[in-house]
C-alpha cells in the first residue's frame, strides 16, 4: 500500500515561491540568494551551511516518526485559506 493512501493525505495544490513555501509548512526553511547568490557567494555559503546544520538535526528523528509528521503538516495545507 502506498504511504499517502495509508495516511490519507489530500491531494495538494502546487504552490509556486519559495516564501509561500514556508508560510504553507511545505519546507521548513528557505535559504535567501539576495538576489543572486553567485554575486555574494561566501554570506550565501554561510546560509547554506546553516541551513544544513538544521537539517542534520533532523536524523536524530525516526523515519517513521518523521514521516508521520511531515504528513500531518501537509494534511493541515490550506486550512488557513
């Protein structure tokens, strides 16, 4: 059986910028380019580098534990729409 149909997650809408992104819970962190990251490359690597240290704390979860979370978070998409 496939996890969605499992947990019974709603179909979702696609939503298309990084800020909408994280406003929705979609993504838990949006790393800023201002406007181009290629033209300030060593402040953008800094982010970057932040940005993977949270995401490395997130192993200390259990897959399934994660798993059921992350779903719960997009169940509730739209309900503040």
């Amino acid at each position: 059986m496939r996890l969605a149909e499992e947990l019974d997650l709603p179909l979702l809408t696609i939503i298309d910028t990084a800020g909408a992104l994280a406003a929705h819970g979609i993504v838990d962190h949006v790393v800023e380019e201002r406007p181009d990251a290629s033209a300030e490359a060593p402040a953008f690597c800094r982010r970057m580098a932040k940005a993977v240290e949270e995401l490395a704390t997130l192993r200390s979860v259990p897959g399934r534990k994660a798993l059921v979370g992350r779903a719960e978070r997009f169940r509730r998409l739209g309900s503040a729409l």
